[in-house]
C-alpha cells in the first residue's frame, strides 16, 4: 500500500545466517506470511526474521505504538534468541501486554521517552 514502510535497522544472526529487521510502518506489510497492519493514524514497529536460504519469513511480529516511535535494532543471537531495542512515546503494547511510559516501564526516563528491550526465543 502507499502507506510508509521503512526500515530502520538490519543484523545478521551469526548462528543460522538470518537477516533479522526491524522498522516502522502504516497501512499493511508482509514478509511472506500472515499480514501485519498498523493500528492506527501512527507507524507501528515491525519486527522479523527471514530465513538466510530463501530469504522467507521465520517470524514476523507488529510492536502496536501511540505516539512517536524510534525503532533501532540490536540483534543478539544466542541460538534461536535475538534482542531488539528502540525508543517510544506513549504506549507499547506486544503480544498483548501493555508497556506504559512512564511509569510502569522499568527504565526510568530523563523526559517523556523511554527505551524498550526485547528477547525473543524462536
């Protein structure tokens, strides 16, 4: 769609080759599995491994977000595990829970924007 699809950050996980991104988008994006949409008038994250072979979608997972999202990409990868980071405005809401910021979000902000850490076992 003519939505923005940006990528913000790329890594290789070192046990299996994978491409591992990460990245802001409206409207619907795909991989090559299940359609992620956006939920509202601001970008959501995105998060995805596709595979090093046939560069086919492992997993792919939307990060819903109020407000401004910053996403990076660290990309630890300890086996199956990788680790992504970005900062956020407002709400972070994954798989169902809720991140708020401030001031349940463990790490205490300077301002209005904190930072999140996520790990993923595959």
């Amino acid at each position: 769609d003519d939505a923005i699809q940006s990528v913000t950050g790329l890594a290789l996980a070192p046990t299996t080759g994978d491409l591992v991104v990460v990245g802001i988008f409206g409207g619907t994006i795909n991989f090559g599995g299940s359609d992620l949409v956006a939920t509202g008038p601001d970008p959501d994250v995105y998060f995805a491994v596709l595979d090093a072979a046939d560069g086919s979608e492992q997993w792919a997972q939307p990060l819903e977000a109020s407000g401004l999202s910053a996403a990076g990409l660290g990309a630890l990868s300890v086996g199956a595990s990788h680790a992504f980071f970005g900062g956020e405005l407002g709400t972070v809401i994954f798989n169902g829970g809720t991140l708020d910021v401030p001031p349940s979000f463990p790490l205490e902000a300077s301002g209005t924007s904190d930072a999140f850490l996520m790990s993923v076992g595959l």
